[in-house]
C-alpha cells in the first residue's frame, strides 16, 4: 500500500490546480504514454496528432506560397497586358491623328485647286478632277488607317479584358488564400494547449505520448461492445465520448465524465455525477462522490464504493470489495468475491460470506462457516471472549458443580445419622450419603436435655477438603 502511494500521482496543492508528474521538486522529466486523441478544447493531444498538425501546417504553408505566387504572376501578366494594350492604343490614335492630317492637308490642297480652277476654268476642272482623285486616294488611306488603329486599339482592349479578368482569377485566389488563412489561425487555436503542454515537456525532457485503442476498422470507425458488454457496435471514437464538467478528466474509447469533477477512465467509464470516479470497461459511479474501479464495477449508491469486476454496491454509503461482491443495505459492508451484505449496517467479511440480518457481522455462510482467530481476550460488556476465557468460565462452573454436588452428599450423610432415641440421654452415630457420583461420609451426637428437649450436632466431609458442620435443638411437648 505504501508503495502505491508513493508511485502514485498527486496535486501539487489543495486547491487541486496543477499536477507535477514525478513531484513538487521532481527534476527527472516523466514520459506518459497511451495518450487518446484530444477531442474537445481541454483533451490533451498526442504526438500522432501533432505530426499531423505539422504535415496540415506544412501543406497551408506550400500551398500559401503557390497562390502567392500565382497571384504576383496574374499582377506581373496584367501589368504587361495593360501596358501593351495602352502602347498598342496610343499607337492607333498616332495612326488616327497622321491620317486626319493628311485630310487636313488634302483638304487644303482641295481648297487651292478648287481657287485655281475659279481662276482658270478649264485648267480647273481637270486640276479640279486631279484633286478629287487625290482626296480619294487620301479618305481611303484615313479609312485604311482609321480602320487599323480601331483594330489596333480593340486588341489592347481585349488585352485589358483578359487582364482585368486574371486579375479578378487572382484575388478569387486571394480570397480562398484568406478562408485558408482563417482556418489555419483556427486550427492554431485550438492546438495552442497542445502545443504549450509539449514545450513543458520539452523544457523538463520529456513528451505527450498517445493511447491505442483496438478493434479498429479501416474507415475510422472503433468496434465496441458499449455500457452492456454484449453485441459489438462500430462507433466514431472522436464524437462518442463526453466530458463536459467542470475539473473533469476522461479517457477512454466513448468514456463518460459528465459532472464537475468527474474522472472517466477506460472503455465506456461513466461517471455520471459531481466528484465520481469509474475506472475500467463499464465501470460505472453514478452518485456524487461515487467510486467504481474494475470491470462493470457499479457504485450506484450514495455515494457507495465498488471495487472488483462485477462488484455492487447499491445501498447508501455502503462498500463492496472483491469480485462480484455486492453490498445492497444502507451502510453495509461486504469484502470478498461473492460477499454479500443485504441489510442495513450488516457487513460480510471473506469470499462467499453473506450477512443477510441487519447489525450482523457474517464470516463465512450456511454450511461453509469459519474460525475466528487471534481474538484477544475481552475486557467491556461488549467486547467478544475467546476459547481461553470460555474455558475458564467453564472451569469455574466445573468447581461450582463439584461444591455442589458434594455438598448435597454430605448433607445426606448428615441426614443419615440416627437421633437419641425417646427414653435414652445421648446417642452417637454415622452417616453417609451420595449424589451424582460424589460420597460423603458423617458422624454426629444428640442429646435428650430433659423429657422435653433434644439438642444434636454434626460434621460432614467428601474429600477431606471440604466440612459440612450442622447443629440443632428440638423442644417437644
């Protein structure tokens, strides 16, 4: 027992705030293993869980750094396709504004042939043809012109569509690189507790292990046979177990821990209530401050300790030890596999005993009773005697009985001796008499005093040891 205490693990304080594994003043770091995977807020994580946090953080981190990349290579294309657009642009209103130009200067030229003609008709009219010519010549060059320019300038715009679009591709990216952001500061968040707890570890040399868990199946799912230990079911091991109280502590494929200080340990624990603790598959502590350790061990009084694979212990404030042990009555006791203790303030003590009275102590059963031992001698009214004082008691009526049966034989033989007959003055005589197997032997005298009176006297022994001395007078008339 005292080894159990010192290897156990305690609270540094009463307060029951912080746990130091191996002490207070322990410098040794200390490992633990079999860790479950954390599931909700306050769960401590293991090192699988932390690998993949780091393969999940890396992957964020590479794909962060693709969009990023993506995105300054839709900038850098858009810049180039803008920039060329507006070249390609400006190069068509510098074709644009060349051919009205040459309108200008066509119409000028119009204009002074068509003065010269004024001047000299016929002259005119063929200069006057001439110039029609050339202004043709020169309107079709600016449509040509003008034509290619728009041509020109539609390619840029195009250009600048397809880069305001990859544009808008890449801040769709952004935005996605955002959410990923988000869950990624989430994800954080919710690993910070992991995180601290490894690098206090760390700093004392030691780390977060995690606890297996068999029966698994390929899809995630875990086969259990649940709170019954019947038909086996396939569960989700991440969502079937609950520990919602305050201080509360479970682990434990589906364990349950769902009051303030409730401690859930191994498959399907549950402990139900304020400060209860079930430990083992099935286990189960139902009333507040409620112990059950064992297989289907079941503390469901209040609050009631059971320990030991199927042990019971139902009644209030009662205790059963041993397994299959079942303490049913207010305030009993039963210690031992298969003990019983039905009643109130009964208690059985030993494998197989029952206590079926209350205020009864039973060791042992109809038929399969035992010894006592070691008992010492009692000294209160209502403390238990051993053999050694039974004997004695009974020595002691033993030589009561020899005193009195011997007694009675010598009063018979003192009976027995004959009295002074009528007429005569002194007599002696003997006696001897019997009772249950002890002899007496007697002599005694009388004496006749006057007609009247008689006095007589009389001794009487058995051993030697002990007399039996009588005298008396009789008066007659």
């Amino acid at each position: 027992m005292s080894t159990g205490v010192a290897n156990s693990v305690q609270y540094d304080n009463p307060g029951h705030t912080s746990i130091t594994l191996g002490g207070v003043d322990a410098t040794v770091p200390v490992t633990i293993t079999n860790v479950a995977a954390g599931v909700n807020p306050t769960d401590a994580v293991n090192f699988s869980q932390l690998s993949s946090l780091s393969t999940s953080t890396a992957t964020g981190i590479n794909s962060l750094s693709t969009g990023l990349s993506t995105t300054n290579s839709n900038v850098t294309s858009l810049s180039t396709s803008t920039s060329t657009g507006i070249s390609t642009a400006q190069s068509g209103v510098n074709s644009l504004s060349t051919g009205l130009s040459t309108t200008n200067s066509n119409v000028s030229a119009l204009s002074t042939s068509t003065s010269t003609g004024l001047s000299t008709a016929a002259s005119g009219i063929n200069s006057l043809s001439t110039g029609l010519s050339t202004t043709n010549s020169s309107v079709s060059l600016l449509s040509t012109s003008t034509s290619s320019g728009l041509s020109v300038a539609n390619s840029g715009i195009n250009s600048l569509s397809s880069g305001v679009a990859s544009i808008s591709t890449g801040l769709g990216q952004l935005a996605s690189l955002s959410t990923s952001l988000t869950s990624v500061t989430s994800l954080s968040t919710s690993l910070k507790p992991l995180v601290n707890a490894l690098t206090a570890a760390a700093a004392n040399g030691a780390t977060i292990g995690g606890t297996t868990i068999g029966g698994a199946n390929s899809d995630g799912t875990v086969q259990t046979r649940g709170t019954s230990g019947t038909a086996i079911n396939n569960v989700n091991p991440a969502t079937c177990g609950t520990v919602t109280g305050v201080d509360a502590t479970g682990s434990g494929l589906c364990a349950q821990a769902t009051k303030a200080g409730a401690t859930a340990f191994g498959s399907n624990a549950q402990a139900t209530d304020t400060n209860t603790t079930a430990v083992g598959f099935r286990a189960l502590a139902s009333q507040a401050g409620s112990v059950a350790i064992g297989n289907n061990a079941q503390a469901t009084g209040d609050p009631t300790v059971a320990i030991g694979q199927n042990s019971v212990a139902s009644g209030n404030n009662s205790v059963a030890t041993g397994a299959g042990a079942q303490a049913t009555g207010t305030n009993a006791v039963a210690t031992g596999a298969g003990a019983q203790a039905a009643e109130t303030n009964s208690v059985a003590l030993g494998a197989g005993s029952i206590a079926d009275q209350a205020n009864t102590v039973s060791v042992g059963s109809p038929g399969s009773e035992r010894r006592i031992t070691n008992v010492a001698a009692g000294v209160n009214p209502t403390d238990a005697v051993n053999v050694s004082q039974l004997s004695a008691v009974q020595n002691q009526v033993g030589n009561v009985q020899a005193i009195a049966f011997g007694g009675v034989a010598m009063a018979g033989a003192l009976a027995g001796i004959p009295q002074v007959d009528s007429g005569r003055t002194f007599a002696l005589g003997a006696g001897i008499g019997n009772y249950a197997g002890y002899t007496a032997l007697a002599i005694g005298a009388s004496a006749r005093v006057n007609p009247n009176t008689v006095i007589k006297f009389g001794i009487s022994t058995t051993t030697g040891q002990r007399a039996l001395i009588n005298a008396g007078a009789g008066f007659s008339w």
